[in-house]
C-alpha cells in the first residue's frame, strides 16, 4: 500500500501526515514502548498480546490489519483492524478498531490519523467498522462518538476479561444500518472469549433480538466469516462461530430487534450533542486507545 499523506493545519505549521501498513521494526518500536509506558488499565483487555512480537505474528498472520501514522516522519500512534470479516475471496470487509496514539498527537491529529486510515481501509474494500471500549474509558468513548462519529449500539455486559475479572463494554458502529450486525458480532466475540451457557443478555438482563439474515453475511454481500481468534486460546477452549451464531435465537421482526437494541439516532446528533458539551468536558482532546 501505498503512503496515504496530508495535511493538518495549525496556528504556525503545517505538519505532514502519512500513514503506512509497512513500518520500520525501529518506528514499531517506539510505539509499542510509548503504548507499554501508559496507563493502559481500562484500554486492552487480557486477550491483548503481551509483546511487540506477539502483535508483529497476529499482523504477519493476517488477524490484524496495522496501519502506523507518521506526522513529519515521526511515530504519532497506529490504528488497526482485527476480529476481521472476510469475503470468499478473502478481502476483508469489517473489522473491529483497536488504535493508540502518543499523548503529542492526541484530540485532532488523532482523528486525522484515524480518517486517513479509514480511506486506506476503504479503498481496500473494507466498509464495515465496530468497535468496543471499556465501560471506564471515558477519554475513548468521547473520541469514538463525538470525534469520529461512531453509533453507540449498546452496554454488553461480561464480554471480556480485564485484569481477570469480566467486564461490560460499550458497543459502536460506524454506520448505524449495522446496528444488528454489530450486536451480532459482538455475540459471536463474547461467546468466544467468554463461554456462556446461557444467550446473551442486554444491561438490563433481557435477550437481545436480531432481525434474521444469513449467519455469516452481511446484507447484499455473499461473505463468510472467517474469525482471526482461533478455536483455543489463553482464554481456555472457545466457542465455534456457528454455536456462537445459533445462541442469539433471535426473535421474530426487525421492529421489535430494533426496539430491544435502542441504538442512538444518528451521527449528526452525536457530533452535536458534543458540540453543545464542548465547553464542558474535552471531546476530541482526549486518549484514543479503543478496546482490542
């Protein structure tokens, strides 16, 4: 792939900004010691991989697609895909957001970075994007909604593990016509990470229901769901995609699927709601490590 570059403007410069898939071992470096050196308590679950090695293997093995920014040639951060939904022909077309930027570029350059990458992705075929963040992590969840713009879906309790213990986290969506996908996914993440005998559950202890489509595809596309987190794991043994899959039992009719999920309205009046907060609370200034 080819260097995707621009500009960010400011008060007296006006710095280069670039994004790559292919960065020096060196730059690599730099940003995971940046990453490991930050409080990181509420950003990466258990199941995040505990070297530069490790991280390295996933995106060599294909389970994660890297992209590092640079602004003036200097390390800014890096954004990446994982949990990655794949066509037949094995592009793939969704993926879930884990990013870290370092604190200088952090609040708009960031989210230069991160709509960079997405052309990137975009322009690659990939056009469904999800993401989960820490119930905690306030800083990511005001630079996930009110800076790029991300749908909230809803609260899904216990769907990792943090420090040992299960968490609720927040589940977002780029696009709100992929609300269902997205708690569907996020099913299918749950039941692999954290084994359940039961369905999955909404905040408020009520089963979640799905308007029905093909398991494995995305509405108009003939895909397959080719999870990047194998059968076993640190986690222990793990649930197949299709039992995952058949444990929604979604109810009948998208009205009452949408009326259960009361995802938010729309971009616009997320981005203005934190408009109106601005003066209250910093948006889009803030740490911008989304749960991996």
């Amino acid at each position: 792939m080819q260097l995707m570059t621009g500009r960010v403007a400011t008060p007296t410069e006006r710095p280069v900004l670039a994004v790559t898939e292919s960065p020096t071992i060196e730059e690599l470096r730099v940003w995971w010691e940046a990453m490991q050196g930050d409080d990181l308590r509420v950003a990466y679950a258990d199941s995040f991989p505990p070297t530069l090695s490790h991280f390295r293997r996933e995106v060599a093995q294909g389970e994660k697609m890297l992209l590092l920014g640079r602004v003036d040639g200097q390390v800014a951060g890096a954004v990446w895909l994982h949990d990655l939904l794949h066509r037949h022909h094995c592009s793939a077309s969704a993926g879930w957001i884990g990013c870290y930027f370092l604190p200088p570029y952090r609040g708009h350059v960031a989210l230069q970075l991160w709509q960079a990458a997405r052309q990137c992705w975009e322009d690659a075929g990939t056009t469904h994007f999800f993401t989960a963040v820490h119930v905690a992590n306030r800083r990511s969840q005001a630079f996930i909604t009110r800076g790029a713009c991300f749908h909230r879906v809803g609260r899904f309790p216990d769907f990792t593990l943090f420090h040992g213990q299960p968490v609720d986290v927040l589940i977002y969506t780029l696009h709100a016509q992929d609300t269902a996908l997205a708690w569907e996914l996020a099913t299918a993440r749950a039941a692999r990470q954290m084994p359940r005998t039961c369905g999955p559950k909404s905040a408020a202890g009520a089963h979640i229901a799905l308007p029905p489509h093909r398991p494995g595809q995305l509405p108009g596309a003939a895909l397959e769901h080719r999870s990047s987190i194998p059968a076993t794991g640190p986690l222990g043994a793990l649930a197949p995609v299709g039992e995952a899959r058949s444990a929604l039992r979604p109810r009948s009719g998208a009205k009452e699927a949408r009326s259960a999920l009361r995802p938010r309205s729309g971009a616009r009046e997320g981005w203005v709601r934190g408009e109106r907060e601005r003066g209250k609370t910093r948006s889009t200034d803030c740490l911008t490590d989304v749960l991996d």
